[in-house]
C-alpha cells in the first residue's frame, strides 16, 4: 500500500516571503500522479497543482510550483511571493492509476500553513 | 455554474440513528468519493462509484452504505453500526478523461452524533 507522509505539522511565513512544504511517499509503481490540496478555513478543499510520473518537468500554476524527486520519491511545493489568502491546510495526494475507474487518492495528514502579515 | 453540492453543511443526530449525507454534482463527472476527515489525518476513502448502479468500497468502507441510481448524485447513509461517525464528509468527482485524474470537492458536511 502507498503512504504518504508530510513531516511539518504546522508552518508560519511572513507575507512575501517564500515556503516549502516537504512530502515525501512510498510506493514501487513507476507510472503514478502526485498532487497538492489546499484546504482554507472554509474547509473546501482545492486543488493546487497536480504532477504525473512519468514528466521531468516539475509543474508550475502561477506562485505554486513542486520539485519533484522520483528517485529520492519527494514531492515538495514552493509557495513563493505568499499571501495572506494562503493561510490554509495543505494536503499531499498520491494516486496510482489502477485501472479505468479505480483511480484512488492516499493523503498525507496535513501541514497548517500560516501566512503573518 | 457548474459545481459539486453538499447538504446539510452542519447535521446534529442522535446515536443509534441512520443519517443520510446528501452529495450532487452538475460536472457531468463519471466518478464519485466520499471522504471521511478527523482532526489530525488526512483523508480517508469511504467508497466510489466509477459509474451509475456501480460502488466499490474504499478503505473505512464499515458502518456506511451508498448508492449511485443517477450519475448527478451520491448519496452516503451513515448507519447506527458505525462506531464513531462524528467528523467532516467531504463528496469529490471526477472525469477521468485521458490522464485527467483530478477530484473536485464539495464544501463538506459536519455530522455531530450524541
């Protein structure tokens, strides 16, 4: 089974400042898709930025971006420029596309994010 | 605008009664989940549904029931057999289209049982 594990409880950042959030998983798939969860006070939770196996590239959505390290199987998020509106529980995601239609999605237990004006 | 509904947002029950969750989505989405979050984990899976009058059960599947009789809608009944039911719900959908395998939430229900 999957774990995913994000080892920073609780972070606070000053406003402009710039923070990474640390995600590590386990798994021994090769082909997968990580993703990044922000939940608000409002408890709606939000898709931030999501990332496929099998590209090089690390995704990037405007301040949000990861680095993604299959080998070492790490998958950070950089908040960069941050805002007060992204006071939030941040969540990692990993799914493993078992087949059409079983696509299930492990979570980390959280990091709360605190932006400080 | 299209969207993922879940009501009520807060919902107050007796113990040893069933409660139904109510979860709908205009998304035109294939999939469905539902989710169940305590203080201090992440989300756990409590079933899908990959298509309608189809579910398979996630990983907390005991002391709940589903159906899928339509593809809008999913409702989630928490029976008096679950052993601790007080938490958030949260209902996501997706479409699965080509490697498109994002989940978009509802705004969640908070289910208190006393």
């Amino acid at each position: 089974a999957q774990t995913v594990t994000q080892s920073q409880p609780e972070m606070s950042v000053q406003e402009a400042e710039t923070v990474t959030l640390s995600c590590t998983y386990d798994t021994s798939e090769s082909n997968y898709y990580l993703f990044w969860y922000k939940q608000p006070p409002s408890r709606q939770m939000i898709l931030v930025i999501r990332q496929e196996a099998y590209k090089q590239q690390n995704a990037t959505e405007n301040r949000f971006s990861v680095n993604f390290q299959k080998a070492a199987k790490s998958f950070s998020l950089k908040i960069s420029d941050s805002q007060l509106g992204d006071t939030a529980m941040y969540f990692c995601a990993f799914m493993k596309p078992l087949n059409f239609g079983n696509e299930k999605l492990t979570f980390g237990t959280g990091t709360r994010l605190t932006i400080i004006p | 605008d299209g969207g993922i509904t879940q009501s009520p947002k807060y919902l107050f029950r007796k113990e040893g009664q069933n409660v139904t969750l109510s979860c709908e989505q205009n998304l035109n989405h294939d999939a469905m989940y539902w989710y169940r979050q305590d203080p201090g984990q992440g989300l756990r899976l409590i079933y899908y549904s990959q298509i309608v009058n189809d579910f398979q059960k996630g990983d907390i599947a005991e002391g709940y029931s589903v159906s899928r009789e339509k593809k809008e809608s999913f409702p989630l009944t928490v029976t008096s057999a679950q052993k601790n039911p007080t938490a958030f719900y949260l209902c996501a959908s997706s479409i699965r289209a080509g490697t498109a395998y994002e989940q978009y939430f509802g705004p969640g229900t908070r289910l208190t049982v006393t």
